[in-house]
C-alpha cells in the first residue's frame, strides 16, 4: 500500500496537482529520495507524451533577441567595445584586455546607437543580389533577397570570412523566403570589422563538410553604417 | 530532428556552446512555445515563460545527463513547470522560482534501471487513458495541459476538493496499473 500510495503521490507531483506545503514535502523527497524521483521521471516521461497534441507556436524575433541578450548581456553589450579593441589591438584578447577596452569606451558608446554593418553580397551580372545587415549588439544578420535563387535540388548558404585569414564560417542556408535572420555564429563575434559575406553553390541543406564546396556565387563586403 | 540530435545539442549546450544554444532555440522553442501557451493562454506571458525554460536550459544542460529523461520530455517537462509557476504566482502568493524545476535537474534523479524501463513504456499512457471514463481522462489531460492543481480541477468540475482528490487519485492508479501491463 505505501509503495501505491507513493506512486500516486509521484504522478500527482508531476502532473503538478499538488499546491502549498504538500507540494513543497513531495520536492523534498525528489531531491533526497532515489526511488520516488525515478517513480517521478517515469510519469514525466509519460505525462510528456501528452504533449504531442499541442500546436506548435513559432515565437517572435523579438522572443530571441531578448533571450539572447538575457544570457549573453556581456556580447550584447560588449560588441561595440570589442570591435574597437580588435582594431586597435589585433588579437590580445585577455580579459583584462577586454575588460580595460570595455572600460575605455563606455562613456562614448553608451550614447551611440547599437552598431549596425551592411554588406550588399551580389555576384558579377547582379543575378544574385542578397542585402545584409549586421546587428552587432544582438548578433544577428537579416537579410533580404532581391534577386537569384538556388538551382533546383541545391541550396544557397550564407558564409563570413573573416579578415584575419581564419577559413569561412557559415551562417546557414539561405530559405526560399524573401528575408531571413540568422546568428552571428560565435567564431565571427567581434569580427564584423573587415568581414566578407559569401554564397555559396551547395547540396540541398547545405555543406556537408562545414566549408565551402561549391562555387563561390556571390561576394560582399561589410561596412559599418 | 531526432531525439538524439536534440540529446547531442543539449550536450553541447552543456559544454556552453551558444552556437548549440541558438540551434537547440530553433529546434524547439516552437513546441515549448506551444506548451507555455496552453497552460497560460496569454501570447506575452506564454514568450517571458519560454524564455525563462531556455534561461533554465542553458545553466542547466550540463546536469541533462542525469535526470534519466528523454531529451524532449526535459524541455517539455521545465517549460511547462516555469509556465505554470508562472500561472500560479500570478494568481497568488508568490514562490521560490528557481526552487521550482528543481526536480527536472536534480542529481537524485532515477536510477538507470527506472529510466530504462520509463522510456520503454514512453506513450503507453495514450492508451492507457483511452480505458478511463471520459470525464475522468479530461482532468488528467487538463491538469497536465492547461497545469490545474486539485483545486482548479474541483471548482472546474464543480465538486467539492477532496471529490476531486479521490477521483483524480484512482484515475491515476489505473493509469499506473494499466501502463505496467
């Protein structure tokens, strides 16, 4: 009867039912008690199941960068100042380096407007011609389409190559919408000075190798605004 | 993606890979979305809680490994447990909010022998409530969707608390009985 009595306890805990101290006694046990925090996970696991109807609810941009700059406030906020250190210092990232950079720009930077970089990727004959622009302080690239496509069965990914001779790294495929947001990937943080944006030519999804492997349809330079 | 791309994403989350992060973000966040949405019916409210669950997944995806839970019903699991602390301090008293998921990441988590055998009889459950009467398997699934506690699920019913207790509790016994068969 004790072990029933637990197991309905368990699945009335998961299912939160339980409110106010009898809630607080059952977290307890979670922690301290081995068999009845796996008696816990084992309806969790079913419970979840349940979940399987629910709709799926696509957030708003706006979602993301807040919760970006939630968690990352020190890129957020960082960017302007560490795009001044890596122009002026060219490589010695230490932290007190950065910290000191960051202390010597506050007064001007905190005034100024987020930084902003546009780059227009476009290739020779303008048949492929992608806008971008660069939100240094939420690390994110937008882009629009005005003219190309990616060939049928291929995909057109949207790469940086960064100015100190490191090898492209790439943002993504580019969708078959009009505009698209992606993630300034962490290797291209602080790197938006001296930037090259590329497309590429690639296998539907995108490079299976992580570089490059297609033709290179379309350069950009990026520049701050 | 499968199950075990999003198990190796957490990993990486884990390891503080925001490159992870924002990939882990794009698989998922429109399901947890979904989750927050159904429990508190308010768009705004339902955004700051997914944001919250992915607060809590980032400085706790290095102790996934533990908790024996499937990768989605982890995220499923914190998104709609801050969802409903949310709902719940909104409507009362305010509580401990970090102390609420907890369980989720808890080092006490199942032995590997009780994660095997949840995740073997993973969606017995849909069955398994399908043998409840009607009513019955609604307060299950609105308490487990729409995050009502005894209370709710009594004045929802209109019966009195304790009715409602014993209701849920032998419906729940069932279930059990059912999905060990």
């Amino acid at each position: 009867m004790e072990i029933e009595d637990d197991r309905i306890l368990a699945a009335e805990y998961a299912l939160r039912l339980l409110e106010g101290d009898e809630e607080r006694a059952a977290r307890v046990r979670v922690l301290t008690d081995r068999g009845f925090a796996s008696e816990v996970a084992y309806w969790q696991e079913q419970f979840a199941s349940m979940a399987d109807d629910v709709a799926e609810v696509a957030p708003s941009g706006a979602a993301r960068k807040a919760l970006m700059n939630r968690l990352f406030p020190d890129a957020a906020t960082n960017s302007p100042f560490s795009l001044a250190f890596w122009k002026g210092l060219a490589g010695a990232a230490t932290a007190a380096a950065a910290l000191f950079a960051f202390l010597a720009f506050v007064p001007a930077d905190l005034t100024g407007p987020p930084p902003l970089f546009v780059s227009e990727i476009s290739s020779d004959d303008q048949s492929l011609r992608v806008l971008a622009v660069i939100d240094a302080a939420a690390h994110t690239v937008r882009i629009t389409r005005t003219s190309g496509d990616a060939a049928t069965g291929r995909s057109l990914e949207l790469w940086g190559i960064p100015a100190d001779g490191q090898p492209p790294v790439s943002f993504g495929v580019l969708p078959g919408t009009e505009t698209a947001e992606f993630i300034v990937p962490d290797a291209l943080l602080g790197k938006a000075v001296g930037l090259t944006l590329a497309i590429s030519d690639e296998p539907e999804g995108g490079s299976p190798t992580g570089q490059p492997t297609g033709a290179v349809l379309a350069l950009g330079p990026v520049t701050a605004l | 993606m499968t199950p075990a791309d999003i198990e190796a994403l957490i990993a990486r989350v884990g390891l503080g890979e925001r490159q992870a992060f924002s990939d882990l973000y794009q698989a998922t966040s429109a399901k947890l979305l979904g989750v927050c949405l159904r429990v508190l019916n308010d768009r705004a409210a339902a955004e700051d809680a997914m944001q919250d669950t992915f607060v809590k997944v980032w400085k706790n995806a290095d102790r996934y490994a533990s908790n024996g839970l499937s990768p989605m019903t982890w995220l499923i699991t914190i998104a709609r447990n801050t969802a409903i602390d949310r709902l719940r301090t909104a409507k009362s008293r305010p509580t401990s909010d970090l102390a609420d998921y907890s369980e989720v990441l808890s080092s006490g988590g199942p032995s590997p022998e009780g994660a095997a055998i949840a995740a073997s009889d993973a969606g017995r459950i849909t069955k398994c409530l399908d043998t409840l009467p009607v009513d019955r398997k609604d307060a299950v699934k609105g308490a487990y969707l729409d995050g009502d506690s005894y209370a709710d699920l009594a004045s929802r019913f209109d019966v009195p608390l304790n009715t409602m207790r014993t209701w849920l509790r032998r419906s729940l016994l069932s279930l059990r009985e059912c999905m060990a068969q």
